[in-house]
C-alpha cells in the first residue's frame, strides 16, 4: 500500500529533513512505501551531477527573485522548484513491487524511474495533454514539441527511495531562465497551464496524480490527511 499525503507548501530544507527521516523509517520498516505531494518556495537545486556552470543567474539575480540555490543528493543536474509546481517524493523500498514480468523482487532505478514517469503521463493525459518519454532523456515531455513537463530525480540507499519528481502546472516558467534546466540547453521547459490555455487546479492534478500511482505501481492507495497521521502510527509500530 502506499500513503500519500499532500503537505502544502514546505521550505526546501525541512523536505530534505522530512525525507530523511521517513527513509529512516522505511528502512526500519516502521511504515510503509509513502508518496508526499507538496510545493517547494522557489528553489534552485543542485544533483550530484550538476555542473556549477548551470547556474546562469547572478547571486544578487537569485536574491532579488528571492531564489534559494541549495545541493543535493538526488541524481541530475540543476532544476527549479516553486509555487504552482507539484512536487512528488517518494519513499517506497524498491523490494515491495512487482517488475514488469509480474515476479517479486527489487525494480531496478531504470525501471522505477519509468514507472514515475509513467505516472506523470497519465497525468498529462486526464489533462488533455499528450505527453511523451524521450529516448536518452529522463523526464516527461510534451508531444510533439518536446518541450519538458516534468523533471525526475532519484536517490537511494539499501533499496528505499527518496526525492522524485516536479511536475510544472501553473509554475511561473521565468524562473527557468535563472538555470540551464537539466543542463538541457536545447530543449524548452513548459508547463500544464501553458498546455491548456488556463489555470490548474492543483489538488485535482495531485489527485490524478495519486490515483495514477495505483495500477503503475501495481499498488492500493490510501489518503492520509495529516503527516502527523502517518507518523504516529510509526510511534505505535
């Protein structure tokens, strides 16, 4: 079964704090696979494999659009996160799902990256929007223009998952022009409002999104409606 609970909007750092110490708890197996949905005030994140470079804003730039820029471990390169933008962090333990030939043993990170992305395109599609993976690239990407809807980025550790995905709904895209998102130059970033024509509502994509999760990763879901739910039955466990 996966949790999932919608949090709002969380400062970058305390996301980190939190998915660190749910990771913990999975891995003591206290709880189980846990989906946060939430948005990040603006954020510029470093991966493990970012290139400085990629910043191309100035730091007065940053601090006049009131832009944190902040490392981490997930993998990529350097991405954008903020208001209008649904981020996903998953903590699920990679041994608790069936691969794609029905058996039970550990996805591997490629086919779990698929499988969010997957997600994601589903997503898209109760949206109207047609949207695609692209070969060689991680992420999901608008058809056919092959402007990028959604940015993923792993990590894990003793087969427990964390950090995910960011799926640009209503984000304001000028923020882009601070980074080269991904370190992809010749690709634009787009957005699901941009899509359409109009304003989303986020708790119906985070809802999409939620229901999405169920038959990709082969899963039942349950809504959790506080994060202080989910933690104390880990405290009674």
């Amino acid at each position: 079964m996966i949790s999932i609970v919608q949090l709002g909007t969380v400062d970058y750092a305390t996301g980190l704090r939190l998915q660190q110490h749910l990771v913990d708890l999975r891995k003591e197996e206290k709880i189980g696979d846990v989906l946060l949905l939430l948005e990040h005030s603006p954020v510029i994140t470093l991966g493990r494999n970012a290139k400085a470079a990629n910043v191309v804003a100035t730091p007065e730039l940053l601090a006049q659009r009131g832009v944190e820029l902040l490392e981490c471990d997930r993998g990529g390169d350097v991405t954008f996160h903020g208001p209008g933008q649904i981020v996903g962090y998953s903590i699920f333990d990679l041994r608790g799902h069936a691969t794609s030939d029905g058996k039970r043993r550990a996805l591997g990170v490629i086919e779990f990256v698929r499988r969010l992305e997957e997600v994601l395109i589903r997503t898209c599609a109760d949206f109207a929007i047609p949207a695609k993976r692209v070969p060689g690239l991680t992420g999901v990407w608008t058809e056919p223009s092959e402007s990028k809807l959604a940015a993923i980025g792993v990590h894990i550790s003793r087969f427990v998952t964390s950090h995910g995905f960011a799926l640009n709904v209503n984000t304001d895209l000028t923020y882009f022009n601070l980074i080269v998102p991904c370190g992809i130059s010749t690709k634009p970033v787009t957005s699901m409002q941009q899509q359409v024509g109009r304003s989303l509502d986020l708790n119906a994509v985070a809802e999409s999104i939620s229901r999405n999760f169920g038959p990709v990763f082969s899963s039942p879901i349950l809504w959790v409606e506080t994060l202080d739910a989910l933690l104390s039955c880990a405290v009674q466990a």
